[in-house]
C-alpha cells in the first residue's frame, strides 16, 4: 500500500501508520525496550528489509545483487564472483527517515520507509559486507576492499608473506595494522564517485550509527550480544541479539597463536545471504593444541561481524579530549561531509556533545536529535542500560585529538557490541588487532 497523502497537502493523513521504533526508559537498567509505532510494521520491517548484498563498481553502480540465501550467487543463481574483478561486496543501506523524541526521561527512537513530518533522511549507503582488506596489486596505490579473495595482493593482517601456507596464513583474511589515516587514502584510491568527490571511505561513523539503530530498532534490545534466536515471537517479531560474537578468545592464546592477528576468513557467512545469523568458526589445532575451540561469527543483514573480532577505525568522527588543567572536557565531533575528513583540527566538524570522562559501561548516551551513540554517562553493566564498554583516558597535560574505533576484539568478552567504543589514540595509531571496513556514499 502507498503513502496516503491528503488532497492539496505534501504530508501523510495518517504519519503513524508509516512509523515503528522502540521506547528506551533511561531510568530502568533492563536492556530490553518497548516497542512503539505500527506494530505490522515490527513484524514486516521494511526499513530493515531493504538491506541486501550487492556487487558494487568503482563508480557506485550495483553492478548485481547478490542471492538472498547464499552470496556465493548473483540475485539470478548465477555463480557470483566475490574476488573483487565484478566489484566490491557491500551491503547497501536503503535510505529511510529517523527521529528522536523526549518524552520525561524517555527517549523514543523511531524509524520510517517515508519522509514524514520532523523525520530527518538517512540517505542510501554501502557498508562493506566483510571487514576490509586491501588490494595491493598496484603497490603504489592500495586500496581497500571487501571481497572473498585469497591471493597474496590481497593478504590481511599485518601482510605477513612468512606465513602463507601456515596455520597463521593471512591469505583471505581483514586487513589490519594500518592506521584510520591510512584506511582513509587507501578507500579513497577507489576514485572519486560518489559525495563530495569523496564516496569511497573506510568505516563511516554514519554507516555504523544507521546500522546501530536499525539493529535496536528490530530487536528492541540494546544488548547486541545477547543469545541468538532466530525463532520469531509470537506477535512475529524478532528477539534475542546477535549472540557473543567472535569476542570469547583468551588474550595470551590469541597473542602465542598469530600475535593478535585476524583469523575469521572474509565471507564466512556468505552461506546467509541477506539474513542475520550465527556460523560457528573452529579454530585452527595450533591455538590450543588438543582441544575444539570454536567461535560464533555473526551477520547482521548482511554486515559481517558488525562487532569483534577485531576493531574497527570508524571514520566522520573524532575526540578532543582535555586534561584537567586544559579544561577537564571530552568533546566528541561529528562530519557528514567526506571532503572535509581530516586529522589535524576540528574545522568541517561538528560538536555533539560531551563524554564521560573515565571508562566503563555505557548508562546513557548522547543521542541528541541525531541518534549519537557515543556514551554520555557510565555506570551501566554488561547487560544493563547500553551494555556495552567505553575506554578512554586523560592527557597529563594539554589536550589530545583522538580518533575512535568500534566493536571490540576477539578476546573483548562482554565489553563488546555495536556502540563499545575506544577513543584512546590518535588516527595515526595502528596494531594487529585494529581493522576497518570499507563504505561508499553515493552523491
């Protein structure tokens, strides 16, 4: 059924039937939420609904869509080749509309398939299926990618060559050890289609909050790793959450096993398609020897391992954090516009509001007009309020610009989900275990 609008009026007759959300009762610790809006529309989620893996060219054209069952094949049946020669492998985004309300100290979280009164557009966008690599074939101008592609130039990690043909082989696997700097020119070496000149970015701070809230939205949980469920309610809605996650490794195993490496492939779960899920990964002999040790790889539509695993550097945002002395404040600053991306000032960016000042788990975010999920208060648990975990520290002296990365890594444990964030280092900062995705804004 269409949008009914009234005769001589640009606005729906009747906006609520075209709207569903969740209710968050900041005072009450239990992550659970209420569902508000049209409850149909719970149930059919035509927001959520649209997201679908798709081939997409260096232009920002969908070059195919991929099978909704099984993205080893085009939306045809057709053998889909995810190397990266046909395009790269993202999950696109459909526009929609959003909107914050406050109601006391309730915040009401609403989504829209249509443009009603006082939403705001959440334009179309391309977040990568898998986490990012990088294609060095052409070594003076690597870029990144996201494909299922085991050859050398497309090696992951660190670029270890010394370990192909070993249990601690990089060949297949997201690229790591860059910094956000560097994740940035390398996604930006895919050209110039797309916003701004400037479409092709790695991990984009807009990307990972739309898939935020689509994600609280269809759960109506704001814990992301609580047990997976894939039956539906009785009402037929969706409960549960994404389950762990790749976040249960022992620290010191993961560091003797491939020093803190990536070990998920890329394209673990393509045998989902378009669906949520959980594919069980077993690690190689050699982490500990002797016994079965398994990890969950979850996909949210699409979006592979949207948190664990490793880190990712999220691009659009970034930290002004003042010592005591320097003013005592933690700004956190936003930019929607590519061109503007840079690590050197603040100038282009926005600023969103303050964060907490010393690390813990999330109580109350910012969230603002725009849905910011940065924390604005810790005190929480790792299944109450937000339920997930906050890092940050102090400079003794001065101030410090910081980038921020999202999610967690493979021995995080319950401080991990989509909104656990560090905002520690700079963007000049890299290691094994920080990553990033890619994303494509279209003009």
């Amino acid at each position: 059924m269409g949008l009914i609008i009234g005769a001589g009026n640009t606005k729906p007759v009747f906006p609520y039937d075209y709207y569903y959300g969740v209710r968050i009762k900041t005072t009450v610790a239990d992550t659970a939420l209420e569902r508000v809006g049209r409850a149909e529309l719970h149930a059919s989620l035509p927001v959520q609904s649209g997201m679908r893996r798709c081939l997409l060219d260096d232009e920002g054209n969908v070059v195919t869509y991929l099978h909704a069952t099984d993205s080893t094949k085009t939306d045809t049946g057709a053998a889909a080749d995810l190397t990266g020669a046909s395009g790269m492998v993202m999950v696109e985004i459909p526009k929609h509309y959003r909107k914050f309300e406050f109601d006391g100290t309730d915040i009401v979280a609403l989504i829209s398939a249509y443009p009603l009164p006082s939403f705001h557009e959440v334009p179309k966008m391309y977040r990568s299926a898998y986490e990012a690599t990088v294609d060095r074939t052409v070594s003076s101008t690597p870029k990144l990618a996201s494909v299922v592609n085991t050859s050398a130039e497309f090696r992951g990690g660190a670029n270890t060559a010394g370990w192909d043909g070993t249990y601690r082989s990089l060949l297949g696997k997201p690229a790591t050890s860059i910094s956000l700097t560097n994740f940035r020119k390398y996604a930006r070496n895919r050209g110039t289609a797309g916003r701004s000149g400037a479409g092709w970015n790695c991990d984009l701070y807009e990307a990972q909050l739309a898939t935020y809230w689509l994600y609280v939205i269809e759960y109506a949980n704001r814990n992301c790793q609580a047990d997976y469920n894939p039956e539906l309610t009785s009402e037929g809605y969706r409960q549960g959450g994404l389950g762990a996650g790749v976040t249960t490794l022992n620290d010191s195993k993961w560091s003797a096993f491939n020093s803190y490496n990536p070990f998920v492939p890329c394209g673990t779960t393509n045998q989902l398609g378009n669906n949520t899920g959980v594919v069980t990964f077993t690690m190689p002999d050699e982490y500990d020897t002797g016994k079965v040790v398994t990890v969950s790889v979850p996909s949210y539509r699409g979006i592979e391992n949207p948190f664990g695993h490793v880190w990712s550097w999220t691009d659009g945002c970034k930290c002004q954090i003042q010592s005591d002395a320097a003013g005592a404040k933690s700004n956190f600053f936003t930019c929607y516009d590519p061109a503007l991306f840079q690590d050197t000032s603040y100038t282009g960016y926005n600023k969103r509001g303050e964060l907490p000042r010393a690390s813990g788990y999330v109580k109350a975010l910012l969230i603002g007009e725009n849905g910011d999920n940065m924390p604005a208060e810790i005190g929480g648990a790792s299944t109450t309020y937000y339920a997930d975990y906050f890092y940050t520290n102090i400079p003794e002296s001065g101030e410090a610009m910081r980038g921020v990365y999202f999610g967690g890594s493979a021995y995080s444990g319950a401080n991990a989900g989509l909104s656990f964030t560090f905002t520690s280092y700079a963007a000049s900062f890299s290691t094994a275990y920080i990553g990033s995705r890619l994303c494509f804004l279209p003009a």
